[in-house]
C-alpha cells in the first residue's frame, strides 16, 4: 500500500503515516499552547497596566504609527494565507507553485521586519527607549514608559518569532523545491504552517492594543 | 483527520473574511465606543483567531486528543487572565475597610 518515499519518511514505532502524522500535529499544538502561554503572561500583563494607568495608555497608543500597524497587520494576515494556499497545491502536486507561494510568504514576513524596524527608528528618534532609558518629552509619565515598554518587549519577541518563521519558510520552500516534500508527505509544511499562522495570531491581538485601542 | 478536506475556496474565504474582520476593527477604532471600545476590538481578534486556527491551522477538522489539548491550553489562558484581571479590578474594592455590620 504504502509507496517506498512513505516508507522511508514512516518511524519504526508508528504502524502508518496517518497515525504518525496525527501525533506530530498534537505535538504541535503542545508546543504552540506553551507559545501562547509565554505571550499570555505578557498579555495579563497588559492588562493589569491598563487598568491602572487607562489614561495614559490611550495617549500613548496613539502615539504609535497607526497606518504601519494597519499594513503589517495585511501583510501578516496575507502571508498566512499564502502559507495556507502552498499546502493547497501541495497536495495537488503543484510543487513549483508551492514554492512560489513559500516565497512570497516569506517576502511578506521579511517586509514586516522591515517595517517594524522603521516604526522602532521613529520611536527612537522622539526619545521612546523602553524602560529606564525611556526619555520621550512629548510622552512623559510613568504610565506611557511603561506603555512603551511593554511595547518593545511585546512586539520584540513576536518579531523574534516572526524572524525564526521567515527562516522556517525559506527552508521549506527550499525542502519543496527538491522534493523532500510532496503531495505523499508534507507533514514539515503542515507544522511550519501552523508556528506561521500562530504568529499571525499574536500579531491580531497586538495590533489592537497598541495601535487602536488609542 | 486528513487534511484534504480543506480545500483552497475554503484559504480564500478565510483570508478575505480576516481582511473584512481587520477593516471592521480598523474603522470601529474612529468611533467613539466608550466602555466597549476594549471588549469589542478584543471580540473582533478572538474571531480572527478562531478563523486561523479552525481553517488555516485546520483546527476544525481535527477529532480526539487534539481538541482535547487545546481545549484545556485555552482553560489554562482564561484563568491566567481572568484570575489577573479578577485582582487588578478589585483592588480598590479590597483595600476599603469593611463596612460595619447592622
């Protein structure tokens, strides 16, 4: 039943590729749950900040760049979709545009760093650092600086993570194009997916209460 | 189980269902919604959420131990949230000495 490429992709101690498959993507979802864990806490943390300075955490949310939050968040949204589509043509045998897709998610998720990294330069430039080298004079308080370190500390780690997933999608689109992965066996590209998508979802709570809860 | 069953019209509802949803929290953020501002934009992403997770994670075809596990990693978040946001609400509350009985 099982093709020779099956077998050789299928672990001595899984009796077939559908059940192995299976504990991969639970294994997955564990991992991605501590992931939400560790974001989560920061959230809490968010939270109980605004409760106590509600004022000027308006103020300074609207002290971020309204329109470069608005188009990361297309531009992650998008990029998980293209992530979504190579799964689709994977499994229709489409490898190169598989490929192209990867590629293109992988651009977009560069092109979010880039953009990030712009609005961290805007932020410096009017004195916004995080914690004790906070010195913005248009913003001062206790609770802005504290807005804005969240802020770095928030969207750092999900830019970290959106670091390790441009890394994770070229390697797959890599992976495709020599036929280590195909319409048989594509559990790698089910699972980078997965890390992409979770990352987009960070990224939709971010948004909100840095950018439009101003 | 097998992830074929979500096929690529199902990508292209999604994407455009979260575009629609982004808009949407992007043009309620102008208006002025007092007390419901925060709930509303946070309802807004938790269904952007559900609809990356049920579709493009393929979520909503998975059966046995791994709604299970994410059933109970979504229990663990609700606490931690609820239990923080349960102190930070009331603690003007806790602090006020207790009223005198009848």
């Amino acid at each position: 039943m099982a093709s020779a490429g099956q077998a050789t992709r299928l672990e001595p101690h899984f009796q077939d590729l559908a059940k192995q498959t299976h504990a991969a993507r639970l294994g997955m979802w564990v991992f991605i749950g501590s992931e939400a864990l560790l974001f989560s806490a920061l959230f809490a943390l968010y939270a109980a900040y605004r409760v106590a300075y509600p004022g000027a955490f308006e103020d300074a949310a609207g002290h971020t760049n309204l329109a470069l939050g608005t188009i990361m968040t297309a531009v992650l949204l998008t990029s998980s979709f293209l992530v979504a589509m190579s799964l689709g043509r994977i499994r229709r045998r489409l490898a190169r545009d598989a490929v192209l897709f990867l590629a293109g998610a992988a651009v977009l998720g560069a092109t979010f760093l880039v953009l990030k990294g712009m609005e961290y330069a805007e932020h410096f430039r009017d004195g916004i650092y995080p914690g004790v080298w906070y010195r913005a004079s248009a913003l001062p308080g206790q609770g802005a600086n504290i807005f804005f370190t969240l802020y770095y500390a928030m969207t750092g780690l999900h830019a970290l993570h959106v670091l390790g997933g441009v890394l994770l999608l070229a390697w797959l689109a890599w992976l495709v194009r020599r036929g280590r992965i195909d319409d048989a066996y594509h559990t790698p590209l089910e699972l980078g997916g997965m890390y992409w998508h979770f990352v987009d979802v960070v990224w939709v709570f971010l948004w909100p209460l840095f950018y439009l809860l101003r | 189980m097998d992830a074929s069953r979500i096929t690529e019209r199902t990508y292209w509802r999604t994407w455009i269902a979260l575009m629609a949803l982004a808009a949407a929290t992007f043009g309620l953020s102008f208006l002025d919604l007092g007390m419901l501002h925060v709930p509303v934009a946070l309802l807004i992403a938790g269904a952007k959420a559900t609809l990356i997770a049920l579709f493009f994670m393929h979520l909503v075809q998975e059966r046995g131990s791994i709604p299970i596990a994410v059933g109970i990693w979504f229990l663990l978040l609700a606490i931690l949230i609820a239990l923080t946001a349960a102190d930070v609400l009331t603690r003007d509350v806790m602090l006020r000495p207790p009223a005198s009985g009848p």
